[in-house]
C-alpha cells in the first residue's frame, strides 16, 4: 500500500502529455536474447469500459516512449498496441507480461484471414486455464519466419498497473524466471527462518513481542508473493476471489500486525502512551479498509488502503524517534530497518515510473529492503534477551545486598522473639491448661444432653409401647371374667351327669339336666366361649405384633452391616408411633419396589422415628386443624444404585433462615425444656456415616419434605464401623 501512495505522487510529479505517432513495429531478430516490447507499444484508455475491438482499432493510440508502460491507478479499460516481426529461426515466440497482479488481461492477435485470435487471462481465470505454467501472463505467439502480426492487448487493473512486456524464446524465457523464481525462493527462506527462530524464542521465554513480530514476517512475506503472483499459483490457484483480493487482504493485515509490533516492540504503553493511541489509530484505520474490500470496491479500497499506508509509515517513524529519545535502545534498531525498508519502496516507485531504470536492483528492492528489515528487527528482539538478562543480574545483586541486609536484621530480631516467644509460650500454656478444663467440661455436657436426648426419645418411645400393649392386654383381661362365668356353667351341667347313679330315674335326671341347659342357654354359652377366646387370641397376637415391631425397631441383635429391608424399619416404626398419630391425620404408604441395602438397621430407625416424630409434632402445631396427611414415599435409582425415602407432612412448615439451621446442634424451635436440639443432628450424622445425604423442601405454611438419599452398598472403614455400632 505504501508503494501505491508513492507512486500517486510520483506519477503526479512525472506526467508528460505524449505525441501520436503511427504504429511501431518489433523486429525480433536474436533468438537467444529477450526483447523488452515497451518502447515499441501504443496506448489507448476506454474511459466507456464498453468498446470492443473493432471498436478499439478505429481509435487513435498514443506512444509510450518507455521501456515499461504505465497505465496508472484507473477503474478503465487500456488498450496496447503493438506489432511483431519475426526474422529468427523460431515459429513459436513467447510474449510475457510480467506484472502477475492484472486483473484482466486479454490479448487479440489480428488473423490474416482479418479475424482475431483471442487469448483470455487474468486473476479472474482459474490458473490452470492458462496456456504457460507462470504467474506472469505468458502468451504463445505463433509467426513463421519474416512474418509480422498486428496485436492488442486489453487490460484492466483495480490498482497500480504496468505493463513489463518480454518477447523471446522459451530458453531465455525460462533463464530469466528460473533466476527470478530462485532469488524469490532464497527471500522466503530468509523470511522463514527469520519466523521459525523468533517462534522458537517465543516458545522459550514466553515474550508476546515475538508472537506478533512472527505474525508479521509471516505477512511481509505474504505480501511479496502475493505481488509476485506466487499465492495464486502455489496457494490458491482455483479461487478466483482470493486472488483478485489477496493483494488488499495481505497489505492490510500486513499494516496492522506491524502496528500491534511496533506498540510491543517500542513498549509505546510505557515509554510513549500518546504513541501508543496513534497505532492504535492506525491498526483501527487498516480494519476499516476492509469494508470497501468486502464489497468490491477497488478503486475506493485502493485509496484508503495507500493514504492508510503513506501516514502509518510517517506516523511509525514519529513515534519511533520519540521513543529513541525518551533513551530506548531498541528504538534505534527500529528506525535503521524501517528506514531501510522506507527506501526500498521509494526505490521500487521510481522504477516503476521509469525515474530509475527497470533492472535488476530496482526489481529486487522490495524484497532486499523488507528482508533487510526483518533480519534487522530479529537482531533487535534478540537483543532484548541480553537486556533481560542484564536485568536479571542487577535483581539478583540487589536482592543479595537486601538478603544480607536482612539476615543482618533477622539477628537482631531473633534475640528480641525468643524473650517474646518465652514470654508468649507460658501465657499459652496456661489458656492450654483451661482450655483442657473448658473442653472437658464441653464433653461432658455435649454427653449429658445426648443422653438427655435419648431418654427423651426412650421416655416417647415407652409410653407409647405401654399403650399399644395395654389395649390388648386390657382386651385379654376384661375376657376372662365372663370366660370363668362360662366355664362354671359349663362344670354345673357336668356335675349333673355325673350325680346320675344306677338307680335313679334316667329320664328324670335327663329331664332335669336339659331344664338345667335351657335355664344356662346353653348354646349361648357355647358360643360365647368360642367368642372369648377368638379376643383372647387376636389380643395375644395382637401384643406380640408390637414386640416384633420393637425388635425390628431396635435391631438389638445387629451390631454389624446388614442387608435390610427398608419397608420393614419403617413399618415397625410406624407400629411404635401408632399411639402418637393424631385421628385427622392419614398416613398415606406410597412404596416403590426396592431391593435390600446394606445399612446399620437400628440406627436407620432411629432416623425414621426422629423425623416421622418430628412431622407429627409440626402437625400438631397447626393453629387451625383439618384433615391432614402424612406421606412416606420410596423410590429405586437403578443408574445411580441408590434409594430415596420421602417423608413429608401437612403441618406448620418452615421459613430459610429456620431450614438452614435445623441440622445444627442444640437448634430447636420448641420452648425451652421441650426439646434438646440434638435430633436433626443425629440424623444427619446417621446418614452422613452411611454416605448417604438428606435433602429439606419446606415453606411456611405448606408442609415440610425430608428426602433421604442411601446407596446400596456402604464403603464403611473398620474404625467408622465399629464406632458406629
């Protein structure tokens, strides 16, 4: 982009009117040399882009007069003219126009019949349409010896355009490209270690510098080729709108990694904060070059993109200096390379406007100038690796002197900590000493309201056991009195049968007997007794039912892991609490199929009546009772290998700040004396040793939900096992 704005001035500068003169013609007669066409070459704009070639050949053409034609930056067609005679010994001549950045360009050779051969290339054509594998526009020419043809040659550029044009031999062609390919080829080698050792730097000491500065070798280089026509050929030779853009997109992205270098390279954000904006600017200047690219506006991106590149340069040179002067050493470098590469772009310029001649030094000096450049910057970051490391040595001096300085200091402190170390160790042996006292003293109240809580549960528990085994125990007593009665009867009527003697009347003694049986109803006590003693029964069964509960509650004979049934534990739960169930609640048994988990029973227990208790007791707190519900729900999780118990009540409900404190212990909502606190407490231990967790869901007013997560199998060490049991 820079070179394009040098070449708007200079061609502003150096811009001659030309006069007419009829049509040259290029006698072509060493088969062994190649012959510059540009002297020879008539010039023609359409400034309509709608003229064909018939049209082109009425109108009046204007001579170059240079070796090397310039058609300027221009959205129009131009048209060259020229004509070839060929006195050599060959039948096939090659043309080359060697300026592979053409847009379109379209050679007309003038048949003698008088029609045209038309031969189309160009960036708008697929590579491998052409008819010579180069970059540069090679056209094969076909004149027998001493013939002569007239040409014309059609172009349009969205850029700087010159026509470079060659005409020779395939051999010496292929001699000149081959030098110009492998000089080419030792420029991107250079390019390419230049960014392999400051990537591999980068990957050494981590300095982002060198990450951008790889970034923009790798542009520059892309840059050159892309000038050179090596992208489309070698990158990508089949998409047509890379290679019609790639001479934008490349510079573009050339310009901002080359300002983002020169912020990181400089330190602009310490050494020149103002510096710093201004290549902000310019990085924010080249992004916004984009959108007329993007929308195919040539001329109009080509504009922005030189005007962009001409004040970054300058702006890149400003803020150099300033930093140079502010005494940064790298500065320096910087404005040796980027004045070298500076120069070689005016270089380049001047040739192409014929101020330098087109040779070999001025072809080449892009790519000397920005090689020159790169190797430089590269000397330069390598460097900042010395100031690193001078750096280092004078952070290493001073913290010895700091560290001698504060061993000195250690000294003296040393002896003033060890009398207060002394003085601080008797003082915490004595709050060690009541400390001791305090928490022995905890203990033994932490014991005391444990056991507070059990008998609290157990003094419950009783009482409930008392009266579900008082009822059948009374059912069977109030039985045995009217059972006696029938029995006695019944011994009366045997006394009678057996005061029958030998001699007496048998049929009076029978008939007395049966008045007897009717006088006692006999049947009536028949079925009576059959009666008493279905109670009696059903009230033994009855008590023996509750003392299974209990056992199964208490699992007294399960110190150990055991494969349990969870319904069971519940089941004998709800036995024992039967007597604590209020007549409006409705106990509601929503049990899903589950398989036996390995668990300590009684202590499972222990939670279930805690909890159950615990719901009854928020129920009974209702201010304003109704017909209420308790709900036991469980649930197998085959995926997880875990069953979940649910147990959720009508009753009062709890706010937050109540729910997040209920597993703390001695937290309570009961009055004082009613309650130790310890319950949750328990039972959160309960499930946490059997790995398990509790979940709590409650609102005021709506009821509480306690969910109980337990796996299937408990990974219990031996010291927890045995503390447990």
């Amino acid at each position: 982009m820079l070179i394009r704005f040098f070449a708007l001035i200079i061609l502003a500068l150096h811009w001659q009117s030309t006069a007419f003169a009829e049509t040259p013609r290029v006698v072509f007669k060493d088969s062994t040399q190649l012959m510059q066409v540009g002297p020879y070459v008539e010039l023609y704009r359409d400034n309509t882009n709608l003229l064909t070639i018939n049209d082109v050949r009425k109108q009046t053409f204007t001579l170059s007069k240079t070796d090397v034609p310039n058609l300027q930056i221009s959205p129009f067609s131009n048209w060259a003219r020229f004509a070839i005679t060929n006195e050599t010994g060959l039948n096939r001549l090659l043309l080359e126009v060697e300026y592979p950045t053409i847009d379109e360009i379209t050679l007309y050779e003038i048949l003698p019949s008088g029609g045209y051969r038309v031969v189309e290339l160009g960036q708008f054509q697929p590579y491998r349409y052409r008819p010579y594998d180069h970059q540069n526009y090679i056209f094969p020419l076909m004149l027998a010896r001493g013939e002569t043809r007239e040409f014309y040659l059609k172009v349009k550029a969205g850029e700087q355009a010159q026509l470079p044009m060659y005409l020779g031999g395939e051999t010496s062609l292929n001699v000149k490209n081959t030098e110009r390919n492998f000089i080419f080829g030792v420029y991107i080698g250079i390019i390419l270690v230049m960014a392999l050792y400051n990537l591999f730097i980068y990957l050494s000491i981590r300095d982002r510098s060198y990450l951008i500065y790889v970034s923009y070798i790798i542009c520059v280089g892309l840059t050159q080729a892309s000038q050179q026509g090596y992208t489309f050929r070698f990158l990508w030779p089949n998409n047509i709108w890379l290679a019609t853009h790639d001479t934008l997109i490349i510079p573009i992205l050339n310009g901002i990694t080359a300002a983002l270098f020169i912020q990181s390279f400089l330190h602009t954000r310490e050494k020149y904060r103002t510096g710093h904006h201004i290549l902000t600017g310019v990085v924010i200047a080249y992004s916004l070059v984009f959108i007329p690219t993007f929308l195919d506006k040539y001329f109009v991106a080509n504009m922005m993109a030189q005007m962009t590149a001409m004040a970054a340069s300058l702006l890149a040179i400003f803020v150099g200096y300033k930093v140079a002067r502010r005494g940064f050493i790298p500065a320096r470098y910087f404005l040796v390379a980027w004045g070298i590469f500076l120069s070689s772009v005016c270089v380049f310029v001047l040739r192409n406007f014929n101020i330098l001649p087109y040779n070999d030094f001025t072809y080449y000096a892009l790519q000397i100038g920005s090689a020159a450049e790169v190797t430089l910057l590269s000397f330069a970051l390598a460097n900042k690796i010395n100031i690193y490391r001078k750096e280092k040595e004078e952070s290493q001096a001073v913290a010895l002197r700091i560290s001698q300085e504060n061993e000195q200091l250690v000294r003296e402190q040393n002896i003033i900590l060890e009398a207060k170390v002394l003085e601080r160790t008797e003082a915490l042996q004595n709050s060690n000493v009541e400390l001791n006292k305090a928490l022995t003293n905890l203990k033994n109240a932490q014991t005391q309201l444990v056991e507070a809580e059990k008998m609290a549960s157990l003094g419950q528990l009783t009482a409930g056991i008392a009266h579900e085994i008082n009822n059948p125990i009374n059912f069977v007593t109030s039985n045995i009195k009217p059972l006696k009665l029938d029995f006695e009867d019944l011994r009366s009527l045997l006394r009678q049968y057996e005061a029958i003697g030998p001699a007496d009347n048998i049929q009076q003694k029978l008939a007395d007997i049966e008045q007897f049986k009717q006088q006692i109803d006999i049947d009536y006590v028949h079925s009576e007794i059959d009666t008493l003693i279905k109670g009696i029964e059903d009230g033994a069964n009855r008590t023996a039912e509750i003392v299974k509960g209990l056992r199964t509650f208490s699992r007294l004979d399960e110190s150990d892991l055991k494969f349990v049934d969870i319904h069971e534990g519940l089941n004998s739960t709800m036995v024992l609490l039967r007597n604590n169930i209020p007549k409006n609640v409705d106990v509601v048994y929503n049990y899903g199929e589950l398989p036996k988990i390995e668990c300590f029973a009684g202590k499972l227990n222990q939670v279930f009546l805690n909890i159950i208790n615990n719901a009854l007791n928020a129920i009974k707190m209702k201010p304003e009772q109704g017909q209420e519900k308790l709900t036991i729900t469980t649930r197998y999780f085959e995926a997880e290998k875990q069953v979940s118990i649910s147990i959720k009540d009508s009753g009062i409900g709890m706010t937050d700040k109540v729910k997040e404190k209920i597993f703390e212990p001695f937290f309570t909502t009961k009055d004082v004396g009613e309650g130790t606190g310890l319950g949750l407490s328990i039972v959160f231990s309960i499930i946490e040793k059997h790995h398990g967790r509790i979940l709590v869901e409650s609102e005021p007013g709506k009821g509480a939900e306690f969910i109980i997560y337990l796996p299937l199998h408990v990974p219990i060490v031996p010291s927890v096992q045995s503390h447990m049991s």
